[in-house]
C-alpha cells in the first residue's frame, strides 16, 4: 500500500459548483498521473505523456522493458504539428519535469536514430509540485466560495433555456506572416545545375541515408562543400572523384557493414582535395597529362617508412615484453614472469649434488673410508652453501645465487680431483716419463711388500686433506692397512690412467 492508497477526501462538496457523474467505467483507458496533469506542463506536452503511456504494457513484469518507442513523426501527427521535428519541444518539457527520460539508439545498420522512452508514473524525489486534487483546490480556496447548488439551480429556472452550441468545424490554421514566408521563399533558391549534376552522382543508398539523418539529400553544408570545389574541378571530374572514393577510399564497405554513421560527413569527405599539396593532382594522377604524381609518390614512401619503423617498434617492444616473461635458465615462457623457473632451479641443485658426489668419489678412492668421502661431500656442499649466502647478501638474484654455488661446488669437486691425481703419480710436471707399454701387456701394479713384526709406530701415510693419519702399524714399510690399500689403488688408478 502506497501514499496514495488511503481514503480518498479531496475536500470537495458535493454541494458546491458542478457536479461529476461517470455513466459508465471506461474499457480502453490510459493512466495518467495526477501530478502529471497538476505540474504546469503545457497541453501538447500532457498530451504527449498521455500518448507516450498509452504503449506501455502494463502485464509486463519487467521494469527495464516498459519502455515506448512510437515514431516521431506518430507523436508529431497527434500533437498536430507540423514538422516532427517540434517534437523535441515538448520532449525536453517533459524531461525537465521528470515525467520521462530518454536514450538514443541507432537501427537499420546505424544509419537511423531513434529514441527509446521511459515513462515515469511516480513523481521523482525532490519533487515539490501539486500531488492530489485536494493540493489543487488548497491552493485555489477562490473555487470553494462557489454559490449554493440550490441557488444556481432557481437561477438557471429564471435564465432562458440553454442551447447546446453545435460542434463547429476547427478552426483554420493561420498563414505564415509574410516575412517568414519570405525567409523560407529565400531558403529555398534553385541550385544550379552544375551543383545539382555532383549531387546526383552520389549512390542512391548515400542519399537515401542523407535523408535519414538530415531530412534532405542536399544539405547546407554538402552544397557548400560542391560549390567550394567546383571551383577547382569540372562537375565532370567531381562526378568520377565522388564515384570513385565511394570504393576506394572505404565508404561502400563501411555503409555495408553499418558502420557509416554519419553520412553527410562522408559526402563531403569525398569531395575534399586530398592531402596532396599539388592542386593538379587528382588521387595520384596529374590532370594536365595523367602522369604519376611526383609528390604523391614521394609521400607514399615517407608513409611506408613511418609505417615499417612503427611495426619494428611494435614487434621490438612484443619482443621485449616476451623476453620478460622467459626463465633466464632455460629462456622458456613457463608461467614465471621471468623469474627462474622450478625446472632450472632443480637443475641446478641436482648439478651443485653431482658435484659434492664426485668430490666424495674421489676422497673415497683415495682413502678407501667410506666415512671420509661422506666428509669431503659435506665440505663440497658448505663451500657451495657460503658461496650462495655471500651472492645473496650482495644483491644477486636466485639465478646468481644458484650460479656462485654451482661454481663452489664445482671448484671443490676439482680441488679433491686434484688431491686424488696429486696422491696417485704426484706433481706430473717432475715425474719422469715412463714408456709405454705395448698395446697387448696390461699395465704393471707394483707389489707392496708387507714384513711383520716391527716394533708399533705411527703410520706413515697422510689423509686425504694431508693431515697425518693418526694410525699405528707394526709394518717395515710404516703403513697402516688403510693407507696401503690407498696407495694401491692410486698405482691401480695410474696404470688405468696410462
């Protein structure tokens, strides 16, 4: 229940003035506000609203589609004006008062504009007008003081009988003053027929879009646009510069595709000079003798460069922006906006593990203790782990920290290498060459000669790391079993080496 729903008491007696009497209810009727019909509007507007409410479906259970779309020009022959264009008069009247709201929209391939209408019943807020009846005789209280039913009724006994006056025909419209019709007369001055030859030479389907929008196929500006140009050409060579832009220079397919939406700019767009500079030059050809123009070529190089130059940039800042997003490991795009991707970072942890690997292969062969080449690894990975840290405190990104460790892990790997062949053949720039042996004998072990017996003492031999190896033996040649059977397969590595 709304504000409007309450009893209804406009305050009016029966008794006083004229009285209402609805024979019968209407069948076919159109809700009208009463504010609407209270807010001042002028009659052409209310009857305009009126009309405008009459197409609104009212079964229609969505909000958004109760919208009328009649014709201007329909809305103009119940208005009785007449040019349809006088319909904005009234439209503006009602927008202001915010009985209705318009959009524009465009049909028929945009080349037709049209507006929808969107009708307000309620009042919109903020609005102070007259809502009621009963607001409009407060504030007219001059009709409340109306006489007595009663004693108008003695007053018409005494007054002769009324006559019901016969409908009369309407009244003729007047006729424009004469100085309007001298300004319209003036308007409308023949064209000449060379203006009128160009403007014939325009597809029909242009024209006939022409008169869409503009109302006519010769407008001000198109015929002063002919005039401007005739100037310089014949209407002959206007005729074949307007039916030749018409498909070179695009207007035929944008007309196909609708996208031409204003036609009387396009006509005049095709009636234009060009861009060149020579006033003899006729879309690339001189008229004087039909040459190519010098200028138009010239041009058209110019043009082709300005446009590779820009495609090179277009393509160089693509490029750019793809090398952005590729790992700089592998220089794939993998979803890492250019940072290392999963791939090369478990690729380079594997290779710094390889590494450590190989350095603890190489302690073991040299010292035949499981528990030392376990050391050496754990050295490869700490050296490895530092070189990472320091990158890290230096600013270096995940791949520079990942490439200093690989470097340290490598480095240790070499170093312990380096240790295995220094224990195995010593400093190779002093050792003197051996001969070689014949491509059938196998390589010669020497033997250790191994005599018990000797009083203990400490082993000879050294660690991997050079440190002295701490063991006792009882051995004539001072080595522990552990460091024989290193210095044994240091010769077995030599021999294979050879």
């Amino acid at each position: 229940m709304n504000d409007f729903d309450e009893p209804y008491d406009d305050g009016y007696d029966g008794d006083q003035g004229d009285e209402l009497v609805a024979e019968d209810w209407p069948t076919v009727h159109t809700p009208v506000p009463v504010w609407v019909m209270l807010s001042g509007v002028s009659a052409k507007a209310f009857l305009m609203y009126a009309f405008l409410a009459e197409h609104i479906n009212a079964n229609i259970q969505n909000p958004n589609r109760r919208i009328a779309c009649p014709k201007q020009k329909a809305i103009a022959v119940v208005l009785e004006l007449a040019d349809d264009r006088q319909v904005a008069t009234y439209r503006k009247e009602l927008e202001a008062l915010g009985a209705i709201r318009t959009e524009k929209y465009r049909y028929a391939g945009g080349m037709r504009q049209g507006y929808k209408y969107f009708v307000r019943y309620n009042p919109p807020a903020g609005y102070q007008g007259q809502m009621r009846l009963r607001d409009f005789y407060n504030a007219h209280p001059e009709f409340k003081s109306a006489a007595k039913w009663e004693g108008r009724t003695e007053a018409a006994k005494k007054s002769p009988a009324a006559t019901v006056p016969a409908q009369a025909k309407p009244a003729a419209k007047p006729k424009p003053a004469p100085a309007r019709e001298a300004r319209k007369k003036a308007r409308e001055v023949p064209l000449a027929p060379e203006v009128l030859q160009v403007l014939e030479a325009f597809r029909p389907e242009l024209r006939e879009a022409m008169r869409e929008t503009a109302h006519t196929d010769a407008p001000k500006t198109l015929v002063t646009a002919v005039t401007k140009a005739l100037k310089e050409r014949t209407a002959e060579q206007l005729v074949s510069r307007v039916l030749r832009r018409w498909t070179t220079h695009g207007y035929a397919e944008k007309f196909d595709t609708g996208r031409l939406e204003r036609p009387v700019g396009a006509a005049v767009a095709m009636l234009r000079h060009g861009e060149c500079p020579d006033l003899g030059c006729e879309d690339g050809e001189l008229l004087a003798d039909g040459a190519p123009c010098v200028l138009c070529i010239e041009r058209g190089k110019n043009y082709k460069a300005d446009h590779k130059a820009a495609r090179e940039a277009e393509k160089a800042a693509r490029a750019a922006a793809a090398a952005g997003l590729l790992c700089p490991g592998c220089e794939q795009d993998r979803g890492t906006e250019g940072a290392l991707c999963p791939r090369c970072v478990t690729g380079f942890e594997n290779d710094i593990a390889g590494a450590a690997e190989k350095a603890a292969a190489d302690i073991t062969a040299l010292s035949s203790d499981p528990a030392e080449g376990e050391k050496a690894r754990q050295w490869a990975l700490s050296q490895a782990a530092e070189a990472r840290e320091a990158a890290r405190q230096s600013g270096a990104d995940l791949l520079g920290q990942l490439l200093a460790a690989q470097l340290a892990a490598r480095a240790a790997a070499r170093e312990a290498h380096q240790m295995r062949l220094n224990a195995l053949g010593g400093d190779q720039h002093e050792r003197p060459q051996e001969p070689a042996a014949g491509p059938d004998a196998d390589p010669a072990v020497p033997s250790m000669s191994v005599v018990h017996g000797a009083e203990p003492a400490p082993c000879s031999g050294v660690r991997w790391d050079g440190s002295p190896c701490g063991r006792t033996t009882e051995a004539e040649d001072g080595l522990c079993g552990v460091c024989r059977g290193a210095q044994m397969a240091q010769h077995e590595d030599l021999a294979a080496a050879r």
